[in-house]
C-alpha cells in the first residue's frame, strides 16, 4: 500500500489535498459571489506551496477587489507585477481601478505614462489606458474639483449616451444615486435607461434598483441580470425568423434580426407582455413588408390578436429615436 505523503508546516503536519480543498472552496465562493469568504480561503491556500499559485493570486485579488479591501489588493498588485504573475495588462487594469478609487492620481499619471511608452503595449490596451491617462492627468490639474452631476439638463441625446459609454470604465460610486433615478424616472428615454443599466450592470451592482419602463415596473439586480440578447425570449424570436426567412429571404432575415434587436434593447429589461414570440416574429415579418410596401399574408386565427398588440407596441418603439454614433 502506497503511503501518503504528508506536509510540515512549522510544527504541524498537514494532511494531504488541504491546499487543493481550500483552492476548491475559494473558487466556489468567489463564483457564488461571496469574496470576503474567497479571500480567506485562498489567502490560506497560498500558504503552501502550490503548483498553481499564479492562478491563485489572480482570484485572490480578484476576490480582495470585490470585497473593497483596496490596500491588501494594491499589496497583492504590486508583488504579482514585480514578479511577472498573471496577465500583467489584467493585473495592471485592477490596480489603476483602486488607485483611481484612492484618489492617487500622481502615482497613476506616472505609470500609465511609463507604460505609454512601451512599442510592445497591444494596440486593443492603448486605447483604454490612453483615456485613464488623461482622466488621471484631469484630476492631478483640478485637484479641488468636486463631482458633478452626471448630467446638466442641456445635452442632447448623443451627449448623454456618449457621458453613460464613459462610465463603463471609471468609479461610478458619484454617479449611482442619478444613475438609479433614471431607471425609476417613467419619463425617461428607454434608451438611455438601457444604457445606464448596462453601466450598473457592468459593475457588477448587487444592490436592487426599481425600473419602469413603458408600463412595466421591476426591481432588478443589475449584476445579476441577462444580457439582452442573451434572454429566452429573445433568442425564440430569432429562432423563429430565422426558421421562416433565412433560406427565402436572407437579406430580410438580417433586416428583421436587427429590427428585433434594436425593439428588445429599448424594451431591457423586460420582455413583451401576454404576447407569444410567434406573435412576435410574425408581426416583424408584416412590418418589414409593410415598409416594403408587399401584400401583408394573413395572420393565423390564433395569433391575430398577438400580431395587433405586437404591431401596436412595435410602432411605439419606433417612434423613440437611437443616437447615430
């Protein structure tokens, strides 16, 4: 019989598979979202010697990001840099996140501006480190400025969808009370709301918002929520189209999946009412041909009353204007 190889640790004898069983337990939490217990496991975990500890270290400080303890993560950032662990742009990416947060705008112009510099920096990263330069280069020249709000009341739409894109990429702790104050506001364009719960979404929020939305009303989690084209109803629309106009008519087909895209992004996060996704689907198929000005095909007894609701709040969502970007 084989005998197991047993660890010291100081004085203690470890019992084999300790490390990989808190490895275990660390992922598993991390993936359930509940980082303080992810970084108690892991940081245990790496207390003995691991075969894989640079994956390790990526979701500890993972885990320490998510759970706000920013100094340990900044400890973590720094030895997984100077030692080459981990993707060095993800691990880089993380550690400009926290000092922004920190307000070390000094430390981060002078990084970024030493990585700028760099001939092999991927073209995809430039970009994206090129905006927090100057965002950091902003804060260090007006160091007294204070957050204002998101939005004056002056922008046109475009404006305010370009200002909501931008909050993808930095702190929107200033910006979440006027970001949850559109997603309750009925008034206010579909679009925008869409957009300015991605942002909340995006961040990962897990505290519950209240959306209305035409005449739907929800409270949601956003970081727990689908994307929009993700969702089943959604992809059983497409579905059907497909089934009815990709070998027929493939350029209508593209038509149509781009209509229904642009409908279920204003409608996010909910989906058509006491309306089935053939009723769906069939109204798209007479709406295309309305414009096309063809004979529209008789609706299926059935369906019919599907059809009418589903063209009534088709022409609703069409008369809400998208930005051209």
């Amino acid at each position: 019989m084989k005998k197991k190889k047993w660890d010291r640790k100081g004085n203690v004898f470890i019992f084999p598979g300790t490390s990989e069983a808190l490895i275990q337990k660390g992922r598993e939490a991390l993936e359930g979202k509940d980082y303080d217990q992810a970084a108690l496991f892991l940081s245990e975990a790496l207390e003995y010697p691991l075969a894989e500890e640079e994956d390790v270290k990526m979701a500890l400080l993972l885990a320490l990001y998510e759970s706000g303890r920013y100094e340990n993560a900044l400890r973590l950032c720094s030895d997984m840099l100077h030692k080459g662990l981990g993707d060095y742009y993800d691990v880089m990416d993380i550690y400009v996140l926290i000092l922004m947060q920190q307000k070390q705008y000094d430390t981060i112009f002078s990084m970024l501006t030493a990585l700028m510099e760099e001939k092999q920096l991927p073209e995809e990263k430039r970009e994206y480190f090129e905006r927090l330069l100057t965002l950091s280069k902003k804060m260090i020249d007006s160091p007294d400025t204070e957050w204002k709000p998101l939005f004056t009341g002056k922008e046109s739409l475009r404006e305010k969808t370009l200002k909501l894109m931008e909050l993808v990429h930095v702190n929107i702790h200033p910006y979440t009370a006027e970001l949850t104050a559109m997603l309750e506001g009925a008034d206010t364009d579909p679009f925008l709301q869409t957009l300015a719960l991605n942002v909340l979404k995006e961040h990962g929020v897990e505290k519950p918002v209240n959306v209305r939305k035409f005449y739907f009303e929800e409270t949601v989690v956003p970081g727990q929520l689908m994307d929009a084209f993700e969702q089943d109803y959604f992809k059983e629309v497409i579905r059907l189209l497909e089934e009815h106009l990709a070998d027929t008519d493939p350029v209508q087909f593209e038509q149509a999946k781009e209509m229904v895209k642009r409908h279920f992004f204003l409608l996010y996060p909910f989906e058509p009412d006491k309306i089935s996704p053939e009723g769906w689907a069939k109204a798209v198929i007479q709406l295309l041909r309305a414009y096309y000005s063809e004979a529209e095909p008789r609706a299926n007894v059935e369906l019919e009353k599907d059809v009418e609701m589903s063209l009534a709040f088709m022409r609703k969502l069409d008369e809400i204007s998208s930005p051209i970007l």
